[in-house]
C-alpha cells in the first residue's frame, strides 16, 4: 500500500489539506484581477496552493499561465520562459499552439516539439537582433491582449518570483511595475519565500516594486484542520491514531506543511494495519528523520559561532514569538549584550538558518529545531 502522506513536491487532490480560506480568496483575486504578492516560509505550499487554485476556476472563463522561474537566471531566460508558459496556457494541440505562439511570440522564433506524455512543448531560438527591452515589453503585453481578444480572465502567476533578484538588474522589476499599473484586465501573482520577496522587493521603498499591490502572507495549516485530513488518511488505510496522537505530531512540527507532513510519512512506514500507534512509534519515526540529518545538522552546528549557537538554543527551548532582544533572553542564553543578539540573529538570517515571524524568529528547520532541544539542551 502507497503511503498517502506526501512531502516534498506539489500535492494536489486527495493528498491536499484544507486551505479552503486561501483557495477561496486567491480565486476572489484573480477574478477581480488583482495584483498579488504571496508569500511564506519556504515548502508551506504556495505552489500546491496555486495548482489547486487554478483546477478550480473554470477553463471557459479563465486562461491561466503558470510561469515556475526557478530555472531563469537572466532577462532573456525570463523572457522566453514566460512566453513559454503563455503560449501554452493558451492551447493545448501542437498544431494550435504553434499557431497561437506565432504572431505575439514572432520575434523569439517559436518551434512546438511534443514531449514523453504527448503534450506540446514550445521552444525559442534567440535571434541575432533580439533587443531584451523589446522581446520583453512584447512578451509582457501578451496578457492584456489576451483578456482583451478573449473576453476571459486571465491570470499570471510568477512562481520563485524572487530569482528575480539574481538577474544582475532590475530591468524585468521596472518593466513589471508598469504592468502592473497599466493592465487592469489581468490579475499578477507573484509567489516568493518571505525572506526574499517581501523584505527585498515589497518592502524596500528603493526597488520598482515597493508596495505595487496587495500582500497575502500563508500561514503555517492549523492543528484543527490536520485532524479530519490525518484522521481520514489513518482510517482509510486502517491505521489507528488517537486524537491526542494527532495533536502531538502537529505540535512538534508547529503544523509546518512540510516537516508535519515527512513526520507522518515516517510514522505511517513504522505503523501495521489494524495495530494503534504509540507514543512509541512517534518517537521513533522522529528518531530515524533525525539520525538522517545528524550528519548535516551537526555539521551547520559547528559551522555557526558561538553567538549564533547561543542564540539558536534560546529559541528552541522557549515557545514561538519569544523577543530574543530582551534583556532576559540576552541574559539567560548569555549573549552578553542584546547588540549580540542582534548580530547573531543577523548572521542567522544571511544563512537561512532563522525567519522573521512576528517580531521574533523561527528556526526555519523544524527537524533541527527539535535536534537543537534533544542534542544540545540537557
Ligand atoms: N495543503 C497541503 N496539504 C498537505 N500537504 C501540504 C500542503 N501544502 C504543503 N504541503 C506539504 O508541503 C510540501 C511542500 O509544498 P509546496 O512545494 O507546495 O510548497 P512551496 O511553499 O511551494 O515550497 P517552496 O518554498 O520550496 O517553493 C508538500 O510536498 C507537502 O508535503
Ligand atoms: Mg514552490
């Protein structure tokens, strides 16, 4: 039997929980073509969001580009991915995908080749004269068009819209301010981890893209909508869970998507049809994810300065939306002066080791959060 917890990639239909506010107010957006800017910790699943998003609006009244820029590393890779993703948002037979990438995308020199599953895949040839402001004030105009000629919505969604930051320049950031301000038929969704899109670009007033339109931060999936999904999955494949059981595993994890949902998966592996689960198994489960890790854990750990470690076991040993700066953290994790503190959490950040959340931090890490509290606060 296939284990029904999923971590890691894009989780859709039955391996989706809940989200039913966040569905229902990203569909309110892109129907009302707003200007979004989506943003979490890393693997909260905004993408698995997005995905389950654009299942739900209709195919007659909405045309729905899904551009991943993951891959992009320079305008022109930015360029021809997005025209990529509108080309094939727009048709889905070879023939009329290529008919369609014709005239708006003329000046990239599509070619449509069909992929392993049989779906048409378009491809651009950069040409001698491409101009990067033209090809992308074109590409970019594509959407407007599009709703225009279509009468539908349309919708862009920019996902890890923060590689952005690693073109060199902010040409592609002023060019989508304009667009911002000026295509009122086509709703923008920008997706981003916190860290990057909303402190680089949102909220620095000296980028393109200071506040240029609305912020929907996602949360961590609350405890009391875990239950029904864990419940289910438990019952369904006749596993036995109490409910303070439930309550444990979301509490370890603090109900991050993704650690909560490797802990399952490891706990489901260790768990026999028609047999309970017991403190036990939970345990242990937690045991072999973090033995997996030990090696790297223990490497970061003894990468960090002594500061930084102090700094990290304050955090694991108090509760979420501790004030670190206080003198009674600084004191009691001897950081000697809050200045330290300061610093430490600094350097945490450039790391990715921390995330700000509510004027405290996280450790981003949950798995390491709890290594930090078996390994190193006895
Ligand atoms: N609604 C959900 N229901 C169940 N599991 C979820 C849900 N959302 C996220 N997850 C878990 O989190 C993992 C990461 O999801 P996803 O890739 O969508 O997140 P992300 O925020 O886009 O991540 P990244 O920051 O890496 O882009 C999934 O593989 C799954 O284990
Ligand atoms: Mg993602």
């Amino acid at each position: 039997m296939k284990n029904p917890f999923q971590y890691g990639g894009v989780v859709t239909g039955d391996a989706f929980c809940n989200r039913v506010q966040e569905l229902n107010d990203l569909m309110r957006a892109m129907e009302n073509s707003d200007k979004l800017f989506v943003y979490s910790e890393r693997r909260f699943g905004k993408t698995s969001l997005i995905r389950q998003t654009f299942e739900k609006l209709p195919q007659q009244e909405f045309v729905k580009a899904y551009v991943d820029l993951w891959p992009t590393d320079a305008e022109t890779s930015f360029v021809t991915t997005v025209a990529k993703s509108i080309a094939e948002s727009m048709s889905t037979t070879t023939d009329k995908l290529l008919e369609t990438a014709k005239t708006p995308f003329s000046r990239l020199s599509p070619t449509v080749t069909v992929d392993d599953e049989g779906k048409p895949r378009m491809t651009f040839g950069i040409n001698k004269d491409f101009d990067l402001e033209i090809e992308l004030e074109q590409v970019l105009s594509v959407p407007a068009k599009l709703a225009d000629k279509s009468k539908k919505n349309v919708v862009v969604v920019f996902d890890e819209f923060q590689q952005i930051l690693e073109y060199g320049n902010d040409t592609v950031e002023r060019r989508l301010r304009s667009i911002i301000q000026n295509q009122i038929d086509v709703s923008y969704i920008f997706l981003g981890s916190r860290k990057h899109l909303i402190q680089k670009m949102f909220l620095d007033k000296s980028r393109p893209l200071y506040r240029a339109g609305g912020h929907y931060p996602i949360g961590p999936i609350a405890v009391k909508h875990w239950f029904p999904f864990l419940k289910k999955k438990f019952l369904d494949s006749d596993r036995l869970i109490q409910d303070t059981q439930i309550q444990k595993i979301c509490e370890l994890t603090e109900g991050h998507p993704f650690y909560t949902q490797h802990l399952r998966h490891a706990l489901w592996e260790l768990c026999e049809p028609a047999t309970p689960v017991t403190e036990e198994m939970i345990n242990s489960a937690l045991d072999i994810l973090l033995e997996r890790e030990s090696y790297a854990y223990t490497n970061l750990w003894e990468s960090l300065a002594k500061n930084q470690r102090r700094f990290l076991k304050g955090l694991a040993s108090e509760p979420v939306g501790v004030k670190p700066f206080a003198a009674d953290f600084v004191s009691r994790f001897e950081l000697g002066s809050a200045s330290n503190a300061q610093r430490a959490a600094e350097a945490l950040l450039e790391k990715d080791v921390i995330d700000r959340e509510n004027a405290s931090f996280v450790i981003v890490d949950r798995f390491f959060r709890i290594w930090i509290q078996k390994t190193h606060l006895v």
